[in-house]
C-alpha cells in the first residue's frame, strides 16, 4: 500500500542545507554553514564565495525580479507595469490628461499599459471606464448633441409673463 505525501500532515518547513547541480562540464555546490547565518557557494575550479545568509538571499530576490522583468519585456507589458504609483505621479497623470494629453501618450510617457492609465484617471475622477471617454467636470458646458444635454443643463429661468393691456 503507497502512502502520499500531504503537507498539512508535516508542520515543519522544508530546509535545504546543501545543493549540488552541474552546468556543463562542472559542478556546483551550495552549503549553509553550521547554524545559518553563513553560505558558501563552491565553483567547479575549487573557488569559493562565502556571504551571510541575508546576502543570499538579498541576491536570489534580485535575480527573481530581473527574471519578472524580462519575462514581462517578451510578453510586451510596460517596463513599470503593476508597480505602484509614486508620489506625485498620479497628479502628473492628471495635469497632463487635462492639458490634452492622449491616453496612448501617457501610457508611452509612464511606461504603464493604457488599462493602468486609465483606472488611474478613473480614481481621479477623470476617466469614465465604462463610457471609455473623459468625465466632464461640474458646471462645464457640454457639447450640443450630446446624449443627455438637456438633463444635465442648469435649469433656466421661468419665461416672464407677459405685460398686462
């Protein structure tokens, strides 16, 4: 009878203390020293690097995201898509879509997808995702013909009456 293995049956993390693997015609070694807080990585011509831990994995984070980076260049994404917006580039976005700016532009000037852009004037209240077109601010004078311009249109005056003979 096979037993599988089930991680909830196992509470204790998985450790490493020591990996070996080959590339070409050489074999490395990577080994944690004797209570953690120091690596050394071993070269097949004999060299070794020894760092603590923290630079590890210091490292290893830093070859993870130029790793997502590439990968998301060949998939065509922005160079800053999905990184958050820094302080002061959302009011950037903003002057810039009310000096005229295209969405298009100021994807290509943010480096950020058109999507981005969008729900980023969306939350400036700016863009209406939905209608995909600009929202307009309170009190400005609306285009005749536009679908709702009377609803939306201050209320006039009532006419004066007319003078008595």
């Amino acid at each position: 009878m096979s037993r599988s293995y089930s991680a909830a049956a196992s509470q204790a993390p998985l450790l490493w203390d020591r990996v070996e693997w080959c590339q070409g015609d050489g074999r490395y070694v990577f080994q944690v020293a004797s209570g953690g807080l120091h690596a050394a990585l071993t070269s097949p011509h004999g060299q070794s690097l020894t760092l603590p831990m923290v630079a590890w994995e210091g490292l290893l984070d830093a070859l993870t995201a130029a790793r997502r980076t590439r990968i998301r260049a060949e998939r065509g994404f922005p160079s800053r898509s999905g990184a958050r917006w820094y302080e002061g580039e959302a009011s950037e976005l903003a002057a810039a879509f009310r000096a005229g700016r295209s969405i298009a532009q100021l994807a290509r000037a943010h480096n950020r997808s058109e999507f981005a852009i969008e729900a980023q004037l969306e939350r400036e209240g700016l863009w209406d995702r939905a209608e995909r077109r600009p929202r307009l601010p309170v009190g400005a004078p609306q285009r005749i013909g536009d679908p709702g311009a009377e609803a939306a249109a201050p209320p006039s005056a009532p006419a004066p009456d007319p003078p008595a003979p």
